[in-house]
C-alpha cells in the first residue's frame, strides 16, 4: 500500500498497483515485481490505517506526514507508534526490510 525505497536518506515511493487485500478472495492472484536494493537501502511496506489513522478531531495523519517521517529515518516501530499515538481507527501494520551488506 505504500512501498518505499529510502536510500542515503532519499525516499522514494515504488509505483504499484493496487490489488484484493490478502485473506479477502480465496481465488485473487497478485503482481509479483522484483527490486534491486543496495546496501543500506530499507524498503518499508505498510497498511493503509496508518495513513489513514484519525485524531479524536478527525484529521488524518495523511501519506505528507507519513513520508516526512520515514525521510527523518523512521523504523517501522515509530511509524506504527506515530499512527497509534495519533489515532487507531484501521490495522496498523509497517514492515521495513533493510539490506545491509
């Protein structure tokens, strides 16, 4: 839902289309891609609900923010913990696969 490549402190959102989320259809078929990483690039993957997490005012934390955060060298744990600080409203998940050598 949001795949990003950050590299040297450069973050750079993947283009991907978008698909049936996983457990949804028991037949859906998914786009398989590859990516070259470098090392100390991270790739971080994430659910829309952090996003998408609402304060008690309504305001969403939004992708803006999401991608400021991750640019300021975020891990996946402070992501989700801003999502869930902010608003839990949807699954907050946030994966990052870094390679290091």
């Amino acid at each position: 839902s949001f795949p990003t490549r950050r590299s040297s402190d450069l973050g750079t959102e993947i283009d991907s289309r978008g698909s049936i989320p996983l457990g949804v259809a028991g037949t859906a078929t998914w786009e398989q891609s590859t990516l070259q990483m470098a090392v100390r690039d991270v790739l971080v993957l994430l659910t829309d609900g952090i996003a998408e997490a609402r304060n008690p005012q309504g305001a969403l934390l939004g992708f803006p923010r999401v991608e400021t955060t991750l640019r300021q060298g975020a891990t996946a744990r402070t992501l989700a913990e801003t999502a869930l600080q902010h608003g839990q409203n949807d699954d907050i998940t946030a994966i990052a696969i870094a390679r290091s050598a």
